[in-house]
C-alpha cells in the first residue's frame, strides 16, 4: 500500500536537494538525497496527520462530556426545584396592601 508523493513534495524535495548540492556531486545523488527528503517530508505530513486526528477526538470528547455534565446537571436542577411555597405566592399581594397603606396613611397625614 505504498502512497504516491505529491509532484508538489518532490518538487520541494528536489529544490532542497539542489540548494544543499555540493560541488562535483552527480546528479543520481542529488536524485538519491531528494528521494531521502521526499520520504522525510512525506513521514512528516503522516505524523501531522495523525497528531491533528489525535486532537480532533480529543477535542470531539472534551465536547460531548461538557454535554453529558450539562445535561446531568440540567436534570438535577429539574429535580430540584421547590414547589412554589406560601410566601412566595403572597409577597406580590402583600406588597400591594403594604403600599396602599402607605398612601392612605400618607394622605391622612397631610
């Protein structure tokens, strides 16, 4: 299952392989010393790849246990959530008598 290498890889590789040439240096070991880099590049590219991968799962799980921790605690806070009690139901109606009576008892003063 061998991977061809991109015309762009070799190219790279080849121009690397020439600004390194040293002089009286054939052109079949500039040719040997750019499939040398082409296979560098290209382990390159694979461990990239694979890193990138690595992260991306890593990433996609960080994600899906922020959702289950969400949603446990949504649940818990549905399941405990108190009941309208009594002096919650009366502090609007409380607070309006309370206010009327300041008016009436202000009205009467003046």
């Amino acid at each position: 299952m061998a991977k061809t290498i991109s015309n762009e890889t070799q190219n790279e590789a080849m121009k690397v392989a020439k600004a390194t040439q040293k002089p009286g240096q054939t052109k079949e070991q500039t040719k040997l010393i750019a499939a040398g880099i082409e296979k560098g590049i290209a382990e390159y590219k694979k461990q990239h790849k694979s890193k990138a991968r690595d992260r991306d799962k890593a990433r996609k799980q960080d994600i899906k246990a922020k959702a289950r921790a969400n949603a446990d605690k949504s649940e818990a806070n549905t399941e405990e959530e108190p009941s309208t009690s009594s002096t919650t139901q009366y502090l609007p109606w409380g607070l309006l008598l309370l206010s009327w009576a300041g008016f009436i008892g202000f009205y009467l003063t003046r």
